[in-house]
C-alpha cells in the first residue's frame, strides 16, 4: 500500500457568510491520479488551491507530501507544478525563455527544450507568448507546471481550450507523468477525460463530496445495463443485470398487446449519465 | 543569492523586451526635459533654467519610474495572475520583491545618467560634483518612491484603472514640488501641500547638491523626510500587499 501523497480530514473553508467546503475528506496515494468532478461552483478550485497552499481553511486537518501547504515553504514548492484555472504568463517572453524563467526556481529542474517537445510547443519555442493561441498558451501554462520535475502535479481545468487532438495529446502526457509514479489531481468537466485518466475521482457538489470511486464503480459496476422506454407518457429507466431477460418479458409484453415498445433504449451508463444524475438539483 | 541574480536578470530583460514600460517610464522624463529646456530659457534659483530642470527631472525620474511604473508594472503581474503564479515556486517572495526593487532602480539609475548626459548634449549642462552625495541621494529618493508604489499597489482595484491613478498623483505632486521649474511664485496653500510631499524634499536634495555645491549631509531635515516616507510606505505595502488578483 502505497504512502498518501494527499490526505484531507474534515476540510472546512467559508467566504465570508457562505461554505464553499463544508466537511471534505479524501486521500490520495503517491502514484495516483485523482479527478475532482463537480459543477460549477462546487468548491473544486477551492479544494486545489488550499491543497497548494494559496487559501487557509477553516477547520480540517490537510497534508500534501508531508507538508501542511498553509506552513509550507520552498522545500514543499520543489516537489508540486501547479496549473491554475487562470493565469497569464509575461506576454513579452518566447515559450523557452519562459520555461527557462521557471526552471531557474528549481534545484533540479528538466530541460526547458525537453519539457518544450513535451507538451507539444516544439514549433512556437521562439514565439512570444502573445501570439500564441488560447489551447497553446494552455499548454505552456503545462510545461511551466512540469519544468521543476515535481513529484505532485496539480491542475485545475488542463485542457479547457484544447482541441481534440491536443486533448488527446495532453490525456498521453498525463498517462506518462503517471508512468513515471507522479501523483497528479486534476479537475475537469470533461467527464470522458476523468474516465480517461483517473484512478479514482471524487464528485463534488455544493461543498460536499457526493460520491467517490473508480470510475467503473461510479457507473454502477461492469455488468449493469441501462434500459429506457417509455410508458403511459412517462420515462421508465431500468438497470439490470439481466438485460436479455428484462427485454424479452417487455418485447413480450408488447407483442401480446400488439403495440410497440415506445422510446425503447439499451446502453451502459457512463460517467456522463451519473455524473449528471448526481449533480441535478435534487428538487420537487 | 543565486535565485535573487537569476531573477534580476529575468526583471531587466521583462522591463526593455516591453515598448511600454521601456518608453512611458524610461523614456518619458528624457522627453519631458528636451521640451521643458527648449521652452525655458533665462534662469532659475539663479542658474540657467537648464540646469534646475535637470535637477526637477532627476526627481521626477525617481517618481515616475520607481514609484508610479513600479506600481503600475505590479498591479498589470498581479490582475494576470503571474504574481500569483510565481508564488508556487520555490522563488521566496521576499527574494522577488527585493530582485524587482532592484530591477527598477537600475532602471532610474540608467534614466538618470542619461539625463545628465543629454543635458550635457543639448545645453552643455555641467557634470555633478559630489557624486557621491548625489548618488546616495537619488538612492534614497527611489527607494522612498519604490516602497510607496508597492503600497500603492494595495489600494488600486483594477487594471483598467491603474494608470489614472498613478497619474493623478504623479503629476500634481510633480508640480507642487518644483520638478518643473521654481515653486516660489506658486500660491501659499499649494507651496504648504507640496511642503508635506516627500518628492518636495528630494528636489531639494538635488538642488543643493547640483546647483550649490551642499553634499547630502548638509540636509539632514530632507533626508529625515525621505526615510520617513520610505518607511511608512514599507510599512503599509507590507499590510496591503496583494500577490493574488483582485477577482478570483
Ligand atoms: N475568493 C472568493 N471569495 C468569495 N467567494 C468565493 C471565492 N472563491 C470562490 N468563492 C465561492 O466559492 C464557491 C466555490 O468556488 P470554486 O472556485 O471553488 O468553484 P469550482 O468548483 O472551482 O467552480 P468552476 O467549475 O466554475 O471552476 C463559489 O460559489 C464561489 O462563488
Ligand atoms: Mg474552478
């Protein structure tokens, strides 16, 4: 059983009059790859950046890499990358002065050309940074993020902005962060891509995790099927481990009464359907 | 040491890669004074007008660049989020700040030779005599400004709004302390507010060590002055220095 690169006991943090966070606990082990669902608002960034050390909290007991990141100095920020949700880098600078900027904070930083090819910026290396695109300057945000060699990545909203194909460029990188046993936490509303990459994912929603699991168990386990129709005007969902049975008494059931089966649906559920199921607001 | 270097080199390179910064703080006092001696001719506090507007802009330099483009270049870092970014970094945020004071004031000193070197072209003013008075004074004078800007920054909201502000209180207080030129004939109540003003003092300073050969020493209420406002805007920037954006 690997250590617990992150662990959060009972986090609280208020604005004011408002609870953005109200009782969070998880952990996350070294070597993980950890998403943080949840819709807007949730508390996601709010979660990351006491993780990091940028907001205090209320109440909870937080440790990142053995640090409390409310005390932490210099030492805590040689070993994290951080990619804020926003930020802007010196529009002046090219993409390699700026990695080369960063990676001068480090004791034992990557190469800035290597982290460069990395996220895919060979060809704008010499391009200052106002001219690039919004999903390129999304990834130099990324390689700024990698150039110390951290060994816990955190980052909030990656890939907003990116394209299909530099999506799947940056899930390959993340893949090979992991390969290389960094623990990484990332938010995103991407639900294909916390399938994707994460080990585990937490939901979050209005302060509160609402669920927390592979994302396998978040879809209900391996063998469940997903079945909609519709009857007498109303939507019926069923999930079953039986599909062939449940659609064999219905077809069944139709033929009988020589109707048809209206609406009829098969699928899996995906983290998508649950997601969205347990984020809709649960009124009337 | 070694990050405080690598920084410094990085601030220098940011602040002349940048037409702005590079222009409206380097640049404008330069221009301001080969206006103002091509206007100005006879003399002033006794001497040809040229030589007090050097002194005048020597002070302005100090205003405009180390506290008015320091503030405004911290306010424009801190609204992208890259002081924020860089808070993540293994950099101490002491180490940063005092890297880009530094940064800045190298920036005046290069101003300020240069303007002694221009006035020499333009209107063969003289070379300073006690340089190293003088060189002590600018020092002191920028270091004032430099805190005051960075406590200036705690109370501007936005960028959108910075350079109004800065302006608004760079301006008048360049006036009012005799940057452009003798205060002696100005109304009574603008000469008391421009008495409190700490650029006031340092155009004093100047004065009496380019125009009368006084070394800094022999202005001991001026230097009290300066430290004075150095100080207190330390000690504000300290409470109201904000390294995250406003929103967000
Ligand atoms: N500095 C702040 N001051 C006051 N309220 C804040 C502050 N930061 C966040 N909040 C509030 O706390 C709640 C959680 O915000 P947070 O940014 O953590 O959400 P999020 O899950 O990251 O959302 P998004 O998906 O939109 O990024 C929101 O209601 C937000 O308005
Ligand atoms: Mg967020």
């Amino acid at each position: 059983m690997p250590a617990a690169a992150i662990s959060v006991h009972g986090l609280r943090k208020s604005y004011g009059e408002y609870e953005a966070l109200r009782e969070i606990s998880f952990e996350i082990a070294e070597g993980e790859v950890f998403g943080l669902l949840g819709p807007n608002g949730a508390g996601k960034t709010t979660t990351i950046e006491i993780l990091e050390g940028y907001r205090s909290r209320d109440a909870g007991e937080v440790t990142v890499l053995g640090f409390d990141p409310e005390r932490a100095g210099s030492a805590f920020r040689e070993r994290i990358g951080v990619v804020l949700q926003q930020s802007q880098l010196w529009p002046t600078l090219t993409v390699t002065e700026t990695h080369r900027m960063f990676a001068g904070y480090y004791d034992r930083p990557r190469d800035a050309d290597e982290v460069i090819k990395l996220v895919g910026l060979e060809e704008k290396r010499d391009a200052r940074v106002k001219t690039l695109s919004g999903g390129q300057k999304r990834r130099l945000d990324l390689g700024v993020a990698l150039v110390g060699d951290p060994d816990l990545v955190f980052l909030d909203e990656p890939t907003t902005g990116f394209d299909p194909a530099a999506r799947r460029a940056a899930w390959e990188l993340i893949r090979s962060l992991r390969s290389l046993g960094k623990t990484i936490l990332l938010t995103t509303h991407y639900l294909d891509e916390a399938e994707q990459l994460a080990d585990r994912v937490a939901v979050l929603r209005e302060g509160r995790i609402i669920r927390e699991g592979t994302p396998a168990e978040l879809t209900g386990g391996t063998n469940e099927t997903e079945v909609r129709y519709r009857q007498d005007g109303h939507e019926v969902v069923v999930r079953t481990t039986e599909p062939t049975r449940l659609l064999q008494e219905l077809t069944a059931a139709a033929l009988a009464e020589g109707r048809e089966v209206e609406g009829l649906q098969v699928r899996r559920p995906t983290l998508e359907d649950v997601y969205l199921s347990l984020t809709a607001d649960e009124k009337g | 040491m070694r990050l405080y270097r690598h920084q410094l080199k990085w601030e220098q390179l940011v602040f002349w890669r940048s037409r702005e910064s590079a222009v409206f703080v380097f640049l404008f006092p330069l221009l301001l004074f080969t206006l103002l001696t091509a206007v100005y001719n006879g003399q002033i506090y006794g001497h040809p007008a040229s030589w007090a507007l050097l002194a005048g802009m020597l002070g302005y330099g100090a205003a405009t660049t180390a506290f008015a483009g320091l503030a405004l270049i911290l306010v424009a870092r801190r609204e992208m989020g890259i002081l924020k970014r860089i808070r993540s970094t293994p950099l101490p945020p002491a180490t940063y700040l005092v890297a880009v004071l530094t940064s800045i004031m190298v920036v005046f000193a290069l101003q300020a030779a240069s303007l002694f070197v221009l006035g020499k072209l333009l209107k063969s003013t003289p070379w300073p005599h006690h340089v190293l008075s003088l060189v002590l004074s600018l020092a002191l004078g920028a270091a004032a400004f430099a805190a005051l800007g960075l406590a200036l920054t705690g109370f501007i909201r936005s960028l959108e709004g910075s350079s109004a502000v800065v302006n608004i209180i760079v301006l008048p207080t360049a006036f009012l302390s005799g940057s452009f030129g003798s205060v002696a004939h100005y109304p009574k109540v603008l000469r008391a507010i421009g008495d409190v003003l700490p650029l006031k003092y340092l155009v004093d300073l100047i004065n009496g060590i380019y125009l009368n050969g006084q070394e800094i020493w022999d202005k001991p209420r001026a230097v009290a002055v300066l430290a004075a406002w150095g100080i207190l805007g330390m000690a504000v920037a300290i409470r109201k220095f904000r390294w995250e954006p406003r929103e967000g």
